[in-house]
C-alpha cells in the first residue's frame, strides 16, 4: 500500500478526506500533536491515540542532536523508539536552525550552526535532512527551507524563498524513490501574493506528494495569516493535501480549515497544558486562578478526558498550585482531546455540508467565556 489522499467532500472552501499510508489512515482536517523529542510531553503514547490523534509530528533538529539519527535507526526508527506504530510527520529542521541554532551560517549550500545544548557544530543540508528523516523513518518528510521571521522586507522574503525552492528541487531528488513514504513541498513567500503564487508553482512543477504554506505563525498575525490563505490554497493541487505549519490556537484551525487547509500542528495545546492554561468550548481559562479552589465542577462537562470525568477545577487548581506532574499530564491530556473534538466536529460538518453554521456555533461558544464562578 502507498501513499495517497481521497477527498471526500468540500462545503465551500473547507474540506474532508483521508490521507492513505502504509501506517494508517489520516483523517483529515487532521490536528498533529507535537513529539518533538520523541514524546509528546507529559503524555503517553496510548494516551495520545485515546485522544483521536492520527498522526504526530517529530522534529530533525532536536533529534537529530539528540539522541542523534544514526543512533535512532540502529535502535529501529522512530516508530519503534518511542512506541507510535501510527504515521509520523517529520518536519525539515530548517525553522529550529533558524530561530534556535546559535552562530549559524547561511550559503546556498545549507546551513552550518552550533547546538544550542552543546554548542557542537553541525551541517544541515537538504540532502542531509532527508538522509536524517529517512533514518528516523518518518512516514511524511518536509523538504528542507528557509524560514526568514517576519516582518521582513520583500527583497529578504524574496531571496529566502528561490532559495528553499531550489532547496526544494534538490531535496526531492535526494528523496528519491521509498515507496508508502511522502515527501512535501512547502511554500514560502511571506504575506506577498505574486512570492506565494511564484513559489506554489516552482513547487507543482517539481512535483511533491503534498505541499505546505509555510513561513506564516511567525509574527504576521491571525489577519495577515488568514488573507494569505485566501489566496494560497488556489495555487495549490486540489486533488492533494495541504499542510499549514505551525498553526495554532483554535479560532486559527478553523479559520485554515474555512480556507482550504488540511493538515495543521503546534506546540500550543501541551505547552499551554503544562502552563495552566486549558481551553474548553467556552474559550479560555487559567487554572491556577482562585475562582477554582472550590469550584467541584469539570473543566467543560462536554469534554470525555480524563481531567473532565473524574476530577473537579479545585483539585486540578490544587495540583497545579503544588507544581504536582499529574497536573501537566491531565491539563495536555484535556487540551488534546479539545483540539482532536474540534477536529472531529469540523470533520462531520464538512461532510454533512453546514461547516457554515458550525463556525457560528464554534465562535460564539468561545465568545460566552467560562462558565460563572461559584
């Protein structure tokens, strides 16, 4: 069996399928939790998939670093390492190198740069990054880009993106030919049409499994995002999956699936998880706050995580306030089942054709704000 999409249904833009692999269906609109270091934090692998998660998202450069990809394949890949037998996105490591990597150096060849855990020098190429990612034996692979933070000026986001174009090309011959393996094209060119149009089509032309919108969630804002992915997705294969990379807070997921979007992750649900902050259908709250002490009700009674079924918002403000690890555990836990409901909802919405009134219905849940203290 290979790799392969089966669009489903549309209702205007918005779009439900099924992305076939080797490893399992994707369900798409799809919602991927980040793994970064082999783990989503504070869950377990069984807990991940309890929540509806189809897929994660490992990262080349932490991995890479550590525990290191000839290391990870010796152990038996990915998969195996850390106990998902269910598909894995890989991204390329060219974003981490750009915003984390200290002393990097930038030249059409790839990136030269410093660990920023040890301070050990590295080399990372687009043939590299694929030699890495076919080591640690992800199902989707990312071609390697550059990623230029915005606000940046059009000459700079201009040279960024023919840069990871051709960067592109060569990583899709260094892919070469893995069968039940994708490898993704991403689009770059900041919030400015003819750069986005001229990368979509550098990118068709090459030809790619499926393609993403990338280098946007970097400081543009959620009005510059959204009238990029106005346009974007037009320029893009309709007939493969469409992947927006690091997006988001909730109202952002939905406002990428009203556009066209497939296929989205972010850090934002476990890290908020382990910060107190826990969404529910209500919009957002903050559990270290003293209108929880004695307050015996769940998070959100809608919600079937464990944090929702059998423990109140005071012993949940407890454990956060004793910097107890259950605390981390159940608020990711919640947030990701938030984010997996969210997806599923969008999904039967979209196939029964009233994505429209489900948006409406979405929105104003998270304009009441929670539920009045006791």
């Amino acid at each position: 069996m290979g790799f392969s999409f089966d669009l489903q249904a549309t209702d205007g833009s918005a779009r439900t399928g099924v992305i076939n692999t080797p490893r399992g269906d994707i369900r798409t609109p799809a919602f991927m939790p980040v793994g970064t270091a082999a783990t989503v934090k504070a869950m377990m692998p069984e807990s991940v998939r309890e929540t509806g998660a189809d897929i994660l998202l490992g990262n080349t450069y932490h991995l890479m670093l550590r525990p290191g990809a000839e290391r990870m394949a010796a152990l038996g890949g990915l998969h195996k390492f850390m106990n998902w037998p269910r598909p894995i996105l890989t991204d390329s490591g060219g974003f981490q190198v750009m915003s984390l990597a200290g002393l990097r150096k930038l030249t059409e060849k790839g990136v030269t740069f410093k660990s920023h855990i040890d301070g050990s020098k590295h080399e990372l190429t687009p043939e590299r990054s694929m030699e890495i990612q076919a080591l640690l034996g992800s199902d989707i692979v990312m071609c390697f880009d550059e990623c230029p933070a915005l606000p940046a000026t059009d000459e700079e986001v201009a040279r960024a993106m023919r840069l990871s174009m051709r960067w592109a090309e060569r990583s899709k011959v260094a892919f070469g030919d893995r069968p039940g393996h994708a490898l993704f094209g991403i689009m770059q060119g900041g919030v400015t049409q003819e750069l986005r149009e001229e990368s979509a089509k550098a990118l068709v032309e090459i030809g790619f499994d499926g393609y993403a919108v990338g280098g946007l969630a970097v400081g543009e804002g959620q009005e510059a995002m959204f009238g990029v992915l106005d346009y974007a997705c037009d320029s893009l294969p309709k007939d493969q999956p469409r992947y927006l990379m690091g997006v988001g807070k909730p109202d952002d997921i939905v406002g990428a699936v009203k556009r066209g979007i497939d296929m989205m992750d972010c850090v934002l649900p476990s890290r908020s998880g382990r910060t107190g902050q826990v969404f529910t259908r209500y919009g957002q709250l903050n559990i270290k706050n003293a209108r929880h002490m004695d307050d015996t009700r769940p998070l959100d009674e809608a919600c079937s995580c464990p944090a929702c079924r059998n423990y109140s918002r005071a012993y949940l403000h407890h454990l956060f306030r004793s910097q107890e690890i259950l605390s981390s555990m159940l608020l990711t836990w919640h947030n990701l089942q938030y984010y997996q409901d969210i997806m599923n909802e969008m999904r039967g919405a979209i196939a029964n054709g009233n994505f429209a009134q489900w948006e409406e219905n979405f929105h104003a849940g998270c304009a009441q704000g929670d539920i009045d203290p006791l």
